[in-house]
C-alpha cells in the first residue's frame, strides 16, 4: 500500500502491460473502492462489466484498434505543434503508448467497462429549467477511485473512450442494453512502466483567486 498523497502524486496512465494475470481479489477491491467515490444524491448512475474472457477481450481489442486507426490520424491534423522539443518528446512517446495499446488490449488481462444509463440531471420549476450538469459528474469521480485503488494494489490502468467511435458494436458485442452508455474503458493490469510525477503544467498557472485571472505565485 502506498501513502494517500503519493498515490495521488504519481499514478499515471499505463498502457503497457506484462501478460501477469490479475486476481480476481484485487479486481472486487479496485471495485469496492470505486463504488465509495461520492456521486449526486448519491445515486450512484453505474454499472460495471468485468471482462476477463480471451475471445471477448480479442473482439473489444478489434473494434478498439479499429478505433483507434480511424481517430489517431484525425487527431494529429488538429492538433496544435509542440511549444519545444522536449514536449514534441512527450507527445510521441504518448502516441506511441496509445498506439501499443491499441494493438494489445486484447492481451491485458482484464477490461473494465463503466457504463451509464442515459438519463438527464435537469429539472425545472416555475421559472424553467435548472441543469445542474451532466451525469458523467457523478461516474467519473468512480472512476478516479478504481484508478486509486489499482494503484495501491501495483496494478496499472488508463481511462480510454476511443472505442465509442464504434460504441455500438461494443453494446452488441457484450449484450448491453442500449439504454446505457459504456462510458469509461480501463484495461486492468500489471503496469511495464514505472510510477512517478508526471510533466503538468504547475497548480499556481491555472488557479485564480477571488475573480478571475488573480494569480498568486
């Protein structure tokens, strides 16, 4: 187990797995503690499918790649150049993990699908309509604690939405019923890079104080 805070300071995004099998304890405790994560009025708008079956993952793996071929080079025509050559570094060794990925979901050994039923937040009164923001507010922090919780157990994973691309063929593939999104994909596994601080951009850039654009250094 690792100290709270440093969890927090260096879980990372891995896309790159060992073939190690993963326990099925440690897959219930990544869930338990995901289902502690608060949500609105505690409603808690998820469900999980655990998919641990070879020919399953080879099928999700397919329409992933397949995704993921159509999305990259989309992608890359909008994106914006890097502002120096290490952050050119950063961006291609990123594309390159995505792009392992892509070609090796189907061999991590567990995938994680976070569905969602298709319901809205708002309400409204005499006045008119209160939204109060989207659904996703209360799955995504789930989300973040199954990532947390993976962690602490030495286990890697990456929150990944390429397959909605083809979001319908992953519904037909693992008989969800359409009612639901399948929000969040997280290959589950034992991680081949290493946890450390990730390069981000520093807290003090992006806080204002009091109004917007106060900074304090």
């Amino acid at each position: 187990m690792v100290d709270l805070y440093e969890g927090l300071m260096t879980t990372r995004a891995m896309r790159r797995f060992t073939d190690e099998p993963v326990a099925e304890d440690d897959i219930r405790a990544c869930l338990r503690a995901a289902v502690q994560a608060p949500s609105g009025g505690n409603i808690q708008p998820y469900q999980f499918l655990v998919v641990t079956d070879p020919d399953l993952r080879r099928a999700i793996g397919a329409v992933y790649l397949r995704a993921w071929e159509r999305y990259e080079p989309a992608v890359a025509k909008v994106s914006p150049p890097a502002r120096d050559e290490d952050a050119a570094r950063r961006q291609a060794r990123n594309v390159a993990a995505s792009d392992e990925l892509a070609r090796a979901l189907a061999d991590v050994p567990v995938h994680v699908l976070v569905l969602m039923p298709k319901i809205s937040m708002v309400v409204a009164d005499d006045e008119g309509e209160m939204d109060v923001g989207p659904t996703y507010a209360s799955v995504y922090p789930a989300v973040q604690n199954f990532i947390l919780a993976a962690r602490s157990r030495g286990l890697g994973t990456v929150l990944t939405t390429v397959y909605r691309v083809y979001e319908d063929e992953v519904r037909e593939l693992l008989d969800v019923p359409d009612r639901y999104e399948v929000v969040a994909l997280l290959p589950l596994g034992h991680p081949r890079g290493r946890w450390g601080v990730a390069p981000r951009r520093p807290a003090e850039s992006l806080t204002s104080w009091e109004r917007f654009g106060q900074r304090r250094g």
